[in-house]
C-alpha cells in the first residue's frame, strides 16, 4: 500500500486485524482507505493557491447476536484498531434486540480492481498542469464582455482494503479526472454563464480524460456561447417538446431516477434530512416509470467512469443490472442490507465517501441505454420546441417528484429544424409522467459518458461521485418557461 498505511501490506494489515479481534463476534470487517488529491485553478489570469491534501482512515464493522456496530480510526496502531474493535463490539451488544435484525456477510471472495490509466498524472510536473491550465483559461478571454472566467483540474487517487475475518480481501484503487471551465459575459444589466458540462465532464482516468472530453479546445466556443446567449432572446413558455442533451440528462436521471430508486429512501432512511421517494415497495415488477422507450441499468463495468467498481464497500460483487426495462421498473438501488430489510433484490450500490463514514445506498453508474434514433431524427420529429444544454439550476420536492430545472443554453426547434440561441431556459414536470412521455432517445452516436463528483446524501453526509451515461432524449408535451416567467 501507499504511504498512508506505511508501505505495510494488505497481509500485514489482516495480521493487526486479527489479532485485535475481540471474543464473542460472529463476523468483522475492517476497510483501510487512503486518499491522495491536488486542485488547481486559474482565474482571470491568476494562479490561485494549490490545494492538495492527504487522508486515510479505517472503519471497522462488527455484527455479534444479530446486533450491528461500527467505529472508525486513523490509528493504525495495533492499539488504534484494538480500540475501535472494541467501540463496534460495543455497540453491536447495544443494538442487539433494538433494531431490524440482519444477517452478517460471509465475505469470501478475492478481488481487485484499478481504474484504467493512459496517461499517468505522474508523468507531468505540477508547472506543465499548471500552463496547462493559463493556456485554456487565456482562451477564454475572447471579448471584454467575458467578465469572468476560470479553468481547473482537480485529480483523487484514493485506495481501500477490505477485509473481513470470513476471510474475504478485496483492494481496488481509483484515479479520478475533474477538468472544468466556465465563462461568464456581461453587458449592461445582464450576466450570462456559460460552462464546460456544469462539472459533468469528470471520469476515472489520468489525464488522458482531458481529452476524453476536448477540454484543451473547448474553451473558444465556451466564451463564444457566454456572448451570444447575452445577445439572445429569453426562452419562450408553453408547452411544447423538449430535446435534452446528455449534460443536462446526467441532472434529470440523478434526481428523478436515481435519488427516487434508492432503496434506504424508500424505507424511510433519508424523511428527517433529504425526503422520501414517489416510490412503494409493491411498485417494482409492475410500475410504469416511462414510455417504452425507457431502459435503464446500473453498471459499473463501463470502463472510465466515474462510478466503476469491481466491488461495493460492502463486499459485494458489481454486476451490470437493468433498473427499468421497456419502461418497466423492476429493481431498486439497494445494496445487501436492505435488500435484506426490504426482501428486494437490489445491486451493489453500498458505498461510503470516504474511512471515516459506514457505506449507504448511493448511486453508481446510472445510464440510460441508447436507442436507434439520430440526433437529425429527434430534432424533425419536433414541430415546435426547445434543445437545452448544460444544467444551471434545480429543484426538486421531498419526494423526489415534481420538479423545476434550468440550463445554460436552449436552441429552438421549428417545424423540424434546429435555430437560434435563446437564454435561461428552464422546464418542469412531474418525473412519471415527464419519462411516460419520452418519445425519442439518440443512438450510440449521441451516448456521452458522463458524471456528477458532488452528490451528498446522508447524515453525517457524504459527498460521493455518480457517473450517469445518456444520449439525446427527446420529451413530449412538457412545461417550458423563460427566467422572466
């Protein structure tokens, strides 16, 4: 391992385990994380302070008469774990007989997983990042208008082992990308932002995911689309049909298929902090979530994003599920625990932010699987509509059902044909009947791998990444409005 558990090894590790093991248990685990990462930024042509930090941890989890405990430490001492074995034990005993009996793991297996790498961080100095980084940001600077404009990179390395005394070991170690960029314009009373992806470009990777996603070339056309929305007329309001590109897609899955799916939310674990879920029990295998245009898995298999996994924080082996299928919904995003609680069959989303929090159900690569329609075709099936790019702002209720987005960029469509710009685009529905009313989804063509690095959830929260893959999809009769609305 890296210089978080002092070059010790997984062997060495399992050895300090066991031996602090506590008597009267009936399974333990322990899961050892380290985390390396470096943030850069320039704005307005200035080198702002490079932020980089280090962090590790272990959490150890203990289950003895059906009760379940947990402790963290950034002791790695032999003592630092005797300790908080100790603390789990503790409360396991207490919550024994208190609270919804589940089963211990049996953890057998082996496993690992690395992200790929083209092109290692480590072959380019922190001064090349950093002109790198005055290069795009220099390129942005097209007009006087653009008032403000930035440029960054933030990369994690972060490491874990899990280890459990039924003697599973499962290492996986992750490289993650975060290129951003954004461009705001100004004239007169108004103020107009334009950004690369709103932060949806990000992905597992070296730096090979710049390219991944034309972040050296991107920043022209950024700035040129800051100074032409500041010149566009407000997006009209009606009803009328909606194209979405996949920028704002990663926003519409995440909190309208993702958040509602997860399945801790739907037992109730979330009421008292971010809400509930739309979503019943008795919905799944029956329950039309959209049209029949609407396939949705969980899959972190695909290879570079930013939520791909072998296995979850709990153990589990990851597998490539279909969360809706034909517009049906058949499966929730729950992991192994409550599957157990809710006698659902889920996936392995049990993931934790970070050494020092017990993993939850979280998303994890979230997609909507391509369909066979050109971009070409979706934008002739529209006599009268709106193609919005890149989110800006969101809003969404309790239960994760009626909701209010806003993007960057619209562009109208009439009669067939795409036209001009207009500025502040904003939509609403209701999210069952927004996806019934799916009537187009792009081809492979179209399909963008894409992400979301900042979503938080639970109490404590954990802030944790979600890749989201879509194409082009195309909405019937939704709600349009302009920002003067």
């Amino acid at each position: 391992m890296a210089t978080a558990m002092g070059h010790r090894s997984a062997d060495e590790l399992r050895s300090r385990f066991l031996a602090a093991m506590p008597t009267g248990i009936d399974e333990a685990t322990i899961r050892f994380v380290d985390e390396e990462s470096e943030w850069l930024m320039v704005r307005r042509g200035t080198v702002e302070p490079v932020h980089s930090a280090f962090d590790a941890g272990a959490m150890v989890t203990v289950w003895s008469n059906r009760g379940c405990g947990y402790a963290a430490t950034a002791d790695l001492r032999p003592e630092g774990i005797r300790a908080a074995l100790a603390e789990a034990k503790r409360w396991a005993d207490a919550t024994a007989g208190h609270s919804i009996p589940v089963d211990p793991p049996s953890l057998t297996d082996n496993g690992s997983y690395r992200s790929p790498i083209g092109l290692p961080w480590a072959d380019t100095t922190l001064g090349e990042r950093i002109d790198l980084l005055r290069t795009v940001e220099a390129a942005l600077h097209i007009d006087p208008r653009i008032v403000e404009r930035r440029a960054s990179i933030g990369r994690r390395h972060v490491r874990s082992v899990l280890l459990a005394t039924s003697g599973g070991r499962i290492e996986q170690s992750f490289d993650f990308t975060y290129p951003s960029m954004a461009a705001t314009a100004a004239s007169g009373g108004d103020a107009q932002t334009r950004t690369y992806g709103a932060a949806a470009y990000c992905g597992q990777g070296g730096a090979e995911v710049l390219d991944r996603f034309g972040f050296r070339d991107a920043a022209p056309t950024i700035a040129a689309e800051a100074i032409a929305l500041l010149e566009a007329p407000n997006c009209p309001t009606g009803t009328m049909d909606l194209v979405v590109a996949p920028d704002q897609m990663v926003l519409q899955i995440h909190e309208s298929i993702g958040h509602p799916l997860e399945l801790d939310r739907i037992l109730g674990d979330e009421r008292n902090y971010a809400g509930t879920s739309f979503v019943t029990q008795d919905m799944f295998g029956t329950f039309r979530y959209g049209s029949e245009l609407l396939n949705v898995t969980f899959d972190p298999t695909v290879e570079g994003q930013l939520a791909s996994y072998a296995f979850d924080d709990d153990g589990s082996p990851a597998t490539r599920q279909h969360l809706i299928r034909d517009g049906i919904l058949l499966r929730p995003l729950g992991g192994a625990t409550s599957q157990a609680r809710a006698a659902l069959d889920g996936v392995a989303n049990s993931r934790a932010c970070s050494w020092n929090r017990p993993p939850i159900d979280r998303m994890a690569n979230l997609n909507i699987e391509p369909g066979s329609s050109t971009v070409d075709e979706l934008i002739a099936g529209v006599e009268h509509g709106i193609f919005v790019h890149t989110n800006n702002s969101w809003s969404i209720d309790d239960s994760r059902n009626k909701f209010q987005f806003g993007c960057e960029l619209g562009r109208i469509i009439r009669d067939g044909r795409l036209g001009g710009i207009v500025r502040n685009p904003n939509y609403r529905g209701v999210s069952r009947t927004f996806w019934r009313n799916l009537s187009g989804v792009g081809d492979a063509d179209s399909f963008a791998v894409l992400g979301t690095p900042n979503c938080g959830k639970g109490e404590l929260n954990q802030m944790i990444g979600t890749g989201h893959a879509s194409p082009v999809c195309r909405f019937a009769d939704v709600e349009v409005f302009g920002a003067d609305e």
